[in-house]
C-alpha cells in the first residue's frame, strides 16, 4: 500500500510538471561524447532515434527475466522463475561493458522462497507449517535461510512435476496478514480437515497426516527430524481449519548492476566518475528495497541538475 501511494505521488508529480513520458520505448544505447553522457539511442517500433541530454538517470531495473544473463552470471539460477516484473531484462548490461563502465555483484540474487505457482504472488508467513510434495511427504527443512534459499529452490524442482505445497494451520493463519489476504483472494484453499485439504490440493490423504503427525512427534522431541537440526516448537494444531497453496520459489531481484557512487553518480571500470551519468533502483550494484530505490532515485535526479546547471 506505502507503495503504491509512493508511486502514485510521482506519477501525480510527473503529470503536473509535463515531463515528456514515452512508453513503449525501448533504451538500446547511451550516446557519448568526449567520456561524457550526451543522451541514449531508442527505439520505438520500427522507428531508431537518438534523445540527446545533457544528464541521464539509468532506472533500468535489474536482470530476473531475463535467462541468458541468468546463465552467464549465476549459471543454474536460469531454471527458476521469477516475482519481478517482466520488464527486468538487463538490457543495459551490455551496454555498460562496450563502455568500459564498472558493474559489480552481477553474481548476488535475492530469492524469495515461496511465491504462488498459478499467479505469481508471494506468500508465507512465519515459522510453523510444512512443505510437502506432491505424494503429501516432506523433503526439506521449513527452516530457509538466506544461504540456503538457492538449494531450496532447486529441490523443489526436483519434486515430481516439480509441485510443492505450503501447508499450515489455523495458528499460523492468525499470526499472518499475507496468508490471510491471499486467503481471502481464494488463491489458498482452506479446508475443515487434513483429509478434505489432501483431496482439494490432489495429495494422497494418508501419507498427509501421517506426515503432520510426524511433524508434531518431531517438535515434541518423540523422534528426530529428518530435514531440521532444531525443530520449531510449532505443533500442528490437532483439528481444523488448515490451509494449503502450490508454491515455487522464485528471484525477487538480482543484486548487481552498474556501480554508482553515494551520489548516484556512474564509475568507469578505472574508478573515474562518468559525467552526466547517474543511476539507481535494481540498475545498480547495491540494489536495495522499494525504498532506496525511491531515496537514490531522488539523489540522482538532485545531483543530475546540479550538474546540468553548473
């Protein structure tokens, strides 16, 4: 909500002042003169043109749609879906490489552990359910960290049909608003019992609960997890409602890009600044949240005017 109010601000801010917004535009290259950033070439449709400016801000986003990059940089993360818009294809990475402009982490993703196959959304709450496969049994640890989101992502991969399940109980509905909402969306499906969840979701009944009451056997120390050196203290509650989604995990973001200075401004492989060349948002080697990308943008667009009216 924070941003779309944010984000609905600016565009409110960019109609007031008639700033000239060309969609469907495509950037292909900057234009250069004497090291400095004179503009970027274009396209639109069928039609080639150059934009010459004095400065240019680089908002690109980053490269999680985009799978060559993917396999050049982060070879195996390919394979994965992504939460990110469809638009972020890197395509100005190779546009800094002919330029002799310094890019850095291009090896750093953020994986989201859990987003909704069907829709895309991401999902999960905190700790205390499972994640079973489609035959209902467990196959790795619900305890996801940072480290550990990449090999996540692969073994739900490897599952049959590569079909994974986020399964929780009333506990964990209460305790989360995103599970609630998506709840309410009617993208989880809800159900009085584990063997009404089981035949909704298409997972053999008894191999659920059995699964479940093993879970439960583990968290009260009645025999030892197979997937979790440290089981949660979260039991399955013993009845009902209990909940359920088909998940993947996807990339959230790639976490490197151009490399920019704490004034937005572009570095050159040799560490000299670029002039008339700024960045921020995914675009950039310190890729952060909504947030930075808003503050950076802001900074970039602050010092791009000094500099144009020096």
């Amino acid at each position: 909500m924070a941003e779309k109010l944010v984000q609905d601000g600016m565009e409110n801010k960019v109609k007031e002042l008639g700033i000239d917004v060309r969609t469907g535009t495509k950037g292909l290259d900057l234009i250069m003169k004497d090291g400095k950033a004179a503009g970027v070439k274009v396209q639109n449709g069928n039609n080639f043109y150059d934009i010459n400016a004095k400065a240019v801000i680089l908002a690109t986003g980053g490269f999680s749609a985009n799978k060559e990059l993917l396999k050049k940089y982060v070879p195996g993360s390919e394979v994965f879906q992504t939460s990110n818009q469809i638009g972020a294809t890197g395509d100005f990475i190779p546009v800094f490489e002919k330029n002799n402009i310094k890019t850095a982490n291009l090896e750093v993703l953020n994986i989201f552990p859990f987003i909704i196959r069907q829709t895309r959304d991401l999902t999960g709450g905190g700790d205390g359910f499972i994640l079973v496969n489609k035959e209902g049994k467990r196959f790795t640890s619900e305890s996801i960290t940072y480290a550990t989101r990449f090999s996540t992502a692969q073994k739900i991969l490897d599952q049959t049909d590569s079909a994974a399940f986020y399964i929780y109980d009333q506990k964990l509905y209460d305790s989360s608003f995103r599970l609630q909402k998506h709840t309410a969306q009617g993208l989880h499906t809800k159900a009085a019992t584990l063997e009404e969840l089981a035949a909704k979701l298409n997972i053999p009944a008894e191999t659920l609960k059995k699964t479940v009451a093993d879970f439960n056997k583990a968290v009260r120390g009645e025999m030892k997890d197979p997937f979790r050196e440290k089981p949660t203290k979260k039991e399955f509650k013993a009845e009902g409602p209990y909940y359920g989604v088909q998940v993947e995990s996807a990339i959230h973001m790639t976490k490197g890009g151009v490399a920019a200075n704490e004034k937005a401004e572009v570095l050159h492989k040799d560490g000299h600044i670029v002039k008339g060349l700024y960045a921020a948002g995914e675009v950039t080697n310190t890729t952060g949240a909504y947030s930075a990308a808003v503050v950076f943008g802001r900074i970039a667009g602050q010092e791009a005017a000094k500099y144009i009216n020096k």
